[in-house]
C-alpha cells in the first residue's frame, strides 16, 4: 500500500501544490509524444486533470513507459515523466524509446530531486549540508550530464534535451487523504529484515532489534528510498512554508522521521517557515486490523476492498461499464468495453459523491448515491420514478439505465455513473456478501480474547 498523508480540513494548500508540480510537465507537452510510467500516471489519474489534461495541453499522444514503446517518424518531441531516479533500469528504457525514435527535442521531468541523485552516484558531500549550497547555487551536474547521453542518442549534439525535478509524488484521493504511489513498496521492516542486515555484520555489532537500526545501516537501496520520500515531503512542506514537528512510532517510521529531522535543506526551511504543523508517521505493521478488518461501515473502503484493481494502479479499481451499452454479456473478464474507475479530477459533482463515500456511514453513502442519481436524471428530464424507503441494487440500476440510450446524458454525468456502477457492483459482489461475517468472527475474537 503507497504512503498515506491525511490532511487536516483546509488542505487545499496541499491540492494546488499537488497541481502545480504537473504545470512543469503541462508547459513542455505541446506537439510533443509523452511517455510516463506508471506511478506519475496514477498521481495524473487522481490529481493532475487525468490523460485529458495533457491532450488539451497539445501532447500528441501519451505512451506507456516502457522499451518496447516509440516515437513515430513525424514526432520529434518526447516528453518522459517518471517517478524514480534516472539511474539503472529509467536510463535503460529512456535510452531504448530514444534509439528507436527521430527525436530532435527531448525533455525528462523526474519527481525525484536533484539532491537526492547526488547522493545516488555517490557525489562527495551529497550527504551533508554541502549539497543544499550546492542545489542553492543552481548547481544541477547530475541533470546536465544525462542531458548530453539525451543529446548523444538522439544522434546529434546540436538537438536540444532537458532535464527537470518537479514534485510528483502526491496522489490525492480525496481532500483530505493523499497517497504516494512511488512509494507502494516501501514497507515496515520485521524480522526477517532484521536477520539479512545481521548477516552482514560482526558478531560484537549485531542488532539485538528493528529499534536498533539507523538509517546508515540499510542497505542503499532503502536509504535512498527513503530519502525520495524525505525529499518530496519537504518539497510538500516547503510549499506550505511549514515548520513541522515530527513523530514516529515504528521503527521505520523513527528513521524517516529522523532523516526529514537532520535533512540539511528542511533546516534552511525550517528557519523561515510561518507556519506549524505536526508529522506522525507510523509504521503499518503495527496496526494491521485496522488495514484487513472489517468493522468499518463506510462503502469507499469496501468498494476498494471488493472490485478488481485498475491495471498498474495501487489506489483505483475497475468498474464494469457494460450496463451502459449494448453489449450482452455476462462474462465479467470481458474487456471489450473500457473500465470506468473511482478517480474523477474533473466533475465536482462526482467528486463530491466520492468524498461522501469516503466519509459517511453506509446506508448514508448508498442514499447519496440515489439522490444524486435522482437531481441528475431529474436535471436530463429523463422519466424517473421515485421511491422512498430501503435502497437497493436494483434500484440503483434501474435509475442508471435511464442514462443508456441519451449521449448527452451520458457524457454529462459520466463520473457520478461510474461511481453509482461501482457501489451497485460492489453491493451485488459475492465478497460483499462475507462482509457481515467477517465482521461477526472478529467481534466473536475480541470477546474471546
């Protein structure tokens, strides 16, 4: 599961920053083919307008990044935007999509910063106070060297490349709940992790815990996890102007914590910042029933819990839109039709909806969803029939399929439809069903216990 950052009410400070780091990409997509890995696609999914955004910015196409992909003979721009280091395996598949294209004018925007790749290829001092000055100075080595690999694959050092940081990272999935899609990976150590780093070690140098660890002793590869994350906080807080206080509970949680604490540019910005806030991280392991149990009555979580995954995301599911066509299947693997989703960035109404699915109990949610379904079909003047009382799957269908045959309708309330599919197919879902069990042997737990 990515990174969870909850957010106090008021969080649009949080919301813009979370926009504005797509405005770097939005300015250099115009007539350009744009290639964009998974993470930065689902941050886009949730917060950054969606594949639509970039298209009405005049990309040309948006491509998956992968090696197999590539430039046609007519597209001399490419604009790559990934989340991870431009190290290893992003460098190889940048490298293949240029060798294979007629690209004359290359731009990569990474979410990781320019600081953090100091550290990466082990520049004296990227560790300490020095590559702040450094960052200060406008000093970018690391990205001024991979423009010139752009430059040699593109096959003349004359065509242009550039290279760009822009803070990425943040997905939000509602006002008031961001996550990091990055970062699906990074996850609590235990002891298992504990026994590989003491196989490492002397014998008189052990760790006798997890709360032993410090942050020099992971492997590199985790170090520099963690300080991608360190690193696109402090940019989140930076744009705050926050002055945070930290706290942690968990052993990774410590480490994160601690590094945010010592990270040299977070001191240049605490000194100034006008604001406070405090910062708790916690370490999931510590409360697993709270992410596997079943007590909570809210509808957004058992839709996430019960409809498949929307391919390459971590936070987003599928949701069937055959109910709209007129396609006659039952087959539920079928993928003739396009899957609808959760994410709505650019319909209010919807988003509103998906914000009370998140936040209201479930009887209420599922009376929400009617009564938008209801002010929508009323606003298209479609031949609704209300009905009070009890609200049922069916019934829900039957208000949706008022939308079928009016295109207009159709296209107006696209969102709000893919939501009410979505809780009718969740309450109609066979797991939906074991829901109350479950609910029922855990509570039968507690009073065992």
């Amino acid at each position: 599961m990515s990174v969870a950052i909850p957010l106090p009410p008021g969080a649009s400070g949080a919301l813009s920053f979370c926009q504005r780091g797509w405005e770097t990409v939005l300015a250099k997509v115009k007539r350009a083919v744009v290639f964009m890995d998974a993470a930065c696609a689902e941050t886009l999914h949730w917060g950054g307008g969606g594949a639509g955004r970039l298209l009405g910015a005049g990309a040309l196409n948006i491509k998956e990044f992968s090696s197999f992909e590539a430039g046609g003979a007519d597209q001399p721009k490419a604009v790559f935007v990934v989340s991870s280091l431009l190290k290893g395996r992003t460098v190889d598949i940048i490298r293949d999509i240029v060798s294979l294209s007629n690209f004359q004018y290359c731009v990569v925007v990474t979410a990781v910063s320019h600081a953090v790749h100091l550290l990466a290829h082990n520049v004296p001092g990227s560790s300490s106070s020095s590559s702040a000055e450094a960052e200060g100075a406008g000093s970018q080595a690391v990205f001024e060297q991979f423009e010139e690999k752009l430059c040699q694959w593109m096959g003349n050092m004359n065509y242009t490349a550039e290279v760009l940081h822009a803070p990425l990272f943040l997905a939000p999935v509602s006002s008031h709940l961001f996550v990091t899609p990055a970062f699906a990976s990074l996850f609590p150590m235990t002891p298992q992790d504990l026994a590989l780093l003491n196989q490492a070690r002397p014998e008189k140098k052990k760790f006798g815990n997890l709360n032993d660890i410090d942050f020099s002793s992971l492997p590199p590869a985790l170090q520099l996890q963690i300080r991608m994350l360190v690193s696109g906080l402090n940019s989140l807080l930076e744009y705050l102007n926050v002055r945070e206080e930290c706290f942690a509970i968990g052993a990774l949680s410590r480490i994160i914590a601690g590094d945010l604490a010592n990270y040299s540019q977070a001191k240049t910005r605490r000194k100034t910042a006008q604001k406070r806030a405090s910062f708790i991280f916690i370490d999931r392991t510590l409360d697993l029933t709270g992410a596997v149990g079943h007590h909570g009555d809210n509808l957004g979580e058992k839709i996430l819990s019960v409809l498949p995954r929307l391919p390459g995301h971590k936070n987003d599911v599928m949701v069937n839109m055959a109910e709209l066509t007129a396609l006659q299947t039952k087959d539920e693997s079928c993928s003739i039709i396009a899957p609808g989703c959760l994410a709505q960035p650019n319909d209010p109404a919807a988003k509103a909806l998906w914000e009370s699915l998140l936040n209201l109990k479930h009887k209420e949610a599922v009376m929400e969803v009617r009564r938008h379904l209801v002010e929508a079909a009323s606003r298209e003047n479609l031949p609704i029939k209300m009905s009070m009382g009890r609200v049922s799957p069916e019934q829900l269908i039957s208000y949706i399929q008022l939308f079928k045959n009016n295109f207009k309708a159709l296209e107006n309330h696209c969102g709000l439809l893919q939501l009410a599919l979505a809780t009718v197919q969740t309450l109609k879902h066979p797991q939906y069903a074991k829901w109350d069990n479950f609910l029922a042997f855990e509570r039968l737990l507690l009073q065992v216990k």
